[in-house]
C-alpha cells in the first residue's frame, strides 16, 4: 500500500512509462517504441494511453502522487514549452505540457531528460551517496545535469546543464544548436558514426568500410564491437570521443569541484574505449583535477602523473560510469513527483 | 558604533587593507605595493602589521567579528595551504593561513582572490539584487567565483571557480597549470601584452612596434589605448580576449543558466574594446542564452539575430562589467567574516 507515481521516459527510440514506489520499487514498466515519424500527436496519445493503463490499475491499492516525464529538449520551466528539440521534428515551440495535462486531467511535470537521468542515478545510483554531482548522457546528442546541495540544478529558466553544447573545438564541426564544435559533435553515439564515415571517406581503414558495406546496421555500437577487437580506426575515433569529454569534464572540474561526475546514456556502454583519453585529458588539463585525483587504479590504470601534490583533505574526484544504465531517466521522472519543494 | 571587519585584498602589484563597518561603510583602507620580490615572509609581516594598526585603532569604538583575506591562489580550505600561486613564488604549498594565525594570535577566513571579488559584487555592486551569478576576473591571470543560492560556491575542497583555466583552445598556447589553450592565456592582462609581441614578431604591425619601443611601459593599458586610437592590430587583440572570454561565457551560460556573470579584475576597464565579441560568441555558441538574451540595446548594440525564440519567462541573462572596480576584492574580504555559517 505503499504511495507510488508514474515516470516517463521519452526517448529517440523507446518510450517507457513505468509505475515506481516511493521507497524505489518498479512495480510496473511499459516499453513502447517511440513512433516519432508519425508524429508528435501519436507519441503523446500513446504516453498518456499508458499513464492511464498503470494509474488505472496500481490506484485501487496505492495512492497516485504524480506523473513526471523526462523529454529530449531544452524546457522552459514557466511555460512548459519546448525551447529546442533537435531529434524531434514538430516538438519545438509546443507547450508540450499543457497538452498533456489537458489530456490526462491532472497536472505533469515536465523535464529535460539528461536532468532526470541525473536525478535517476542521484536517487538509486552512482550518487546515491553524494549531495553534489554532475552527469553526462550520451545517445543521439549529449545532453547534462547538475545535483547541487541535493537538488538538481535548474538555473532560471529551467535551461542548465547543456554540456553537450560546450564548444571543443573552436572552429570544430558545425552543431544544429547553431555552434561549431559542441561536445555533442564528438561524444554522441552519432558523432561517432559520423566520425566514422568522415575515416572510410578520407580511405583511412578498409575494416570500417567493409563493415559499412556488410549491409549490416552501421551503428555506433558496430564501431565499439571493432575497436574491442583492435581496429586502430575505431579506437582512434573513441579516443576522439574521450578527448572531447576529457575537455568538458577537466572544465567542469576546475569550475565546480564537485565530488562526482557520472557517464551515462546508451553510448556510455562504449566506456572502456573511451575512459583512459578522458583521465589523459583530465591530468593534463585540470589543475583542480590533478590535486584531487584519487589513486590512478581507481581510474582503470590509466593517465600521466599528478603535475601538483594531491590534496591531504582526502575528499577525492570521482569520475565513473552510471550505475542504472537505460534505466536512469525512468526511475528519475518517477522520482521528479516526490521531490516537489 | 556598528561592529567592523577587516578585510585584506592580497594582489600581484597591491596590498590593501581595510575596515569595514557591516552595513558596508569604509572606515579606512590601508594601501601597500606588495613586496613579492621581497619574499613571502616580508608579505605576511607586512599584511599583519597593517591588520593590528587597525584593529588597534577601530577596536575601542567598535567590535571586530573578523578577519578575511584574499590571495591570488587555489587555497584548499581545510588545511589552509595554497595549492597553486602561479604569481607568488614560494607561495604554493605553504601554510599560509596558520602562519597568519600564529602571528596575529587569532583566526583568520583565508580565500582565493577571485572568489572574494565575487563576494565583494555580491554583497555591494552589480549582483547585489541576484542570488546566483558567476564573475570572471581579469588581471594578471584569470580568475573566477560563483554565487549560488546566495551563497558563495566552493566545491567540496574550496577549489571551484577555475574558471581562467577552462580550454577554449585545445591546441594553444602553454598554460603555468599544465594545460594548453586555458581562457588566461587569452583573456589576462599579461596575454594582451604576449599576443602584442606575437603581432610585432610577426611584423604584422608597425604602431605597437613604435609603441614597444618608444620606452614607455609596454602594458594592457598602453594596448588598449592604442586600439582605443583605432589601431587595427589592437583592435584584432581585444577581438581575441572577447572570443575566449565569449567561448568560456557561452560554456557557463550553456551550464549554469544564471541571470548574471560579471566581468571584473583591472583588466576589464577595457571592456569597450572586448565586449562587442564576446556578445557576437554568445549568441553563435550558447543556444540557452539566444533563448535568453536581453534586447540587444542593452548588450551594447552588437551581435547576431537569436537562433531561438526569446524566452517567454522574462528572465533575461545579463553579462556586465563589475561596478566596484579594484576595491571588489577588499569588500569582499571584509565580508567573509560576516557571512560564517
């Protein structure tokens, strides 16, 4: 009997909705594909379809205390509007919450994914033991959140955490946020499959391009399978990817000092490909990083020396991957009703 | 008969010392070139000295709270050591604030300079109407501090706020921190006056030549001056402090989503000559502030259209020059005591 809510997450390529107890049980999780090419219209009609389903059938015997959805795009907290969607064609500049409330009768709160991933991973996850944190989610974009004195970080508008758009490189490839260089152009599981096809073009290996052309799903995880089997190619290209997080983790880490940061989203299962570039980047290029590194074991092995002595405070910086994989974001929408301050 | 502070800014060229009384007012402010040449130790006596003159004299009218002191390094809070003084030699490592305490047989708040000026805009100048904000300072190197909720953000080992030592160029120019292409060797007084001897070396300009050689002091101020009299080169050097600082500002905006970042440090008195490409950067580069961006009148009549609709919310991001100029860090550092939780 105990008091549960409804967590959605609408992904490029899954919606899920799952019903979560309060103590972070799942009592129930529906998995449809997410059927974006037919439109926003059909997407909704089926998430507010399963909402209902499991509300439906848990509210006899549990008290419902609210619905929280986690969305790919940037949300103005106030209005509930969509403000960017790249991945979803017809979503930006809709009040993507009004809608949903109108059809469900009830108030919803609405939320960029990235933020309740990292909300999922601060309540049942890699956080579970920190106030302060930042996460990373690598998929189709990269997309970020912030955990700061136990509450995520919205900033005014309901905008922080877009770290998948911090420039990399300056005059690097162009982003469909208007930028040239975001971190998304070298860490999203597209990007790789982009870096990819830039390698077989310039006729840099000739394993990647028979893969291409096996007729088999040239995917990111394809290029992952090649670089665990020694490609030099596609180890090149995840190294690109651990550089480029490198970067953005060394800033977040002399501009925050915080004690966590988390990798997580789908291309985050690539981890062992990238992890040793990103704590290479990191040594070298965070000052702050270098005075809290923990032992270099804890980092797999892997980086060149601290250039400062290591803090005596002992309070490390932890860097590690998510602990709750895909289901990040289900459990942390579901968690987004029982935290209303 | 109000109670007093006293605060103690501690720079490359000044030390400056003063008692502030807690609604804000100076009662008197002690200025000294800082005889780093001298030696650490020669410094130290110096500051405490200039402390026990004025608590001698304000202590018998009024009741001190405390004493707070900036200094330009990574200071780790629990043990009072300075992790790095990139501009002190003999500095880094040492215990600097218990050598204080023993001297002045009282306790003492040490703070990084930056986080102080931070402070000190918070308390009385251009934040004192926000509860979150980030400053970049501009001196000798570049430094920086964040309010959050109100309170000044330190991370977990009193090192956040790196902001001077965030990439914008991976590939760039060597920085003191182990890194390359960080935002201070852009940004700082001392890289306006290195990329000029780049463009002399070059041969790409025979103004600054005339200048360097003209016997006067060659500094960020003479530049300036120069591209304030319309010479192309230095024009062309600014344009470069706007880009990296517009880089970093994008990241901070893209992550953070404050309503306020603050330029500060004696290096922004050039900010005519920076400003306008550091508002061209942000709306090419941060999607959260095209979503968010004040008219442009009041950015000063530059940059691009926005990539987005404006926010509906009304909450505008604003970037301007700190109003308290040098004496930033000195307020601030009297503030310290006052605000101990």
């Amino acid at each position: 009997m105990a008091n549960y809510t409804i967590g959605v997450d609408m992904g490029g390529t899954n919606l899920r909705v799952a019903a979560v107890e309060e103590q972070g049980h799942l009592l129930e999780k529906i998995t449809l594909g997410t059927q974006v090419s037919l439109g926003r219209d059909r997407v909704i009609h089926d998430m507010c379809d399963s909402i209902q389903q499991l509300a439906q059938k848990y509210t006899s015997s549990s008290k419902l205390l609210g619905i929280g959805i986690g969305v790919p795009g940037i949300i103005d907290m106030e209005t509930g509007m969509m403000r960017e969607a790249a991945n979803l064609p017809g979503w930006a500049n809709f009040p993507v919450r009004s809608e949903i409330e109108q059809r469900l009768h009830t108030h919803v709160i609405l939320e960029n994914d990235a933020k309740v991933a990292t909300l999922g991973e601060k309540w049942l996850g890699a956080g579970r033991n920190v106030d302060d944190m930042a996460m990373l989610t690598l998929g189709t974009g990269v997309g970020g959140g912030m955990v700061l004195r136990g509450k995520i970080w919205y900033g005014m508008n309901g905008m922080a955490g877009e770290f998948g758009h911090w420039t990399v490189e300056p005059e690097g490839h162009p982003c469909g946020c208007g930028n040239r260089g975001c971190l998304e152009q070298y860490a999203s599981a597209s990007a790789v499959v982009r870096m990819a096809r830039e390698a077989i073009a310039s006729g840099a290996t000739t394993v990647l391009t028979q893969a291409a052309s096996a007729g088999q799903e040239f995917s990111a995880r394809a290029i992952y399978n090649l670089a665990v089997q020694g490609d030099e190619e596609a180890q090149r290209i995840f190294r690109r990817v651990g550089r480029a997080l490198g970067i953005v983790l060394a800033s977040l880490v002399n501009g925050l000092n915080l004690p966590m940061y988390v990798i997580g989203g789908g291309a985050a299962s690539a981890w062992e490909a990238f992890a040793p570039s990103i704590f290479e980047e990191l040594r070298e290029r965070s000052v702050v990083y270098a005075a809290t590194a923990p032992t270099i074991s804890l980092e797999g092995g892997h980086g060149a020396s601290a250039q400062v002595e290591p803090s005596q405070s002992g309070r490390k910086t932890i860097i590690t991957r998510a602990l709750l994989g895909s289901d990040a974001g289900l459990f942390g929408a579901a968690r987004l009703p029982m935290i209303v301050d």
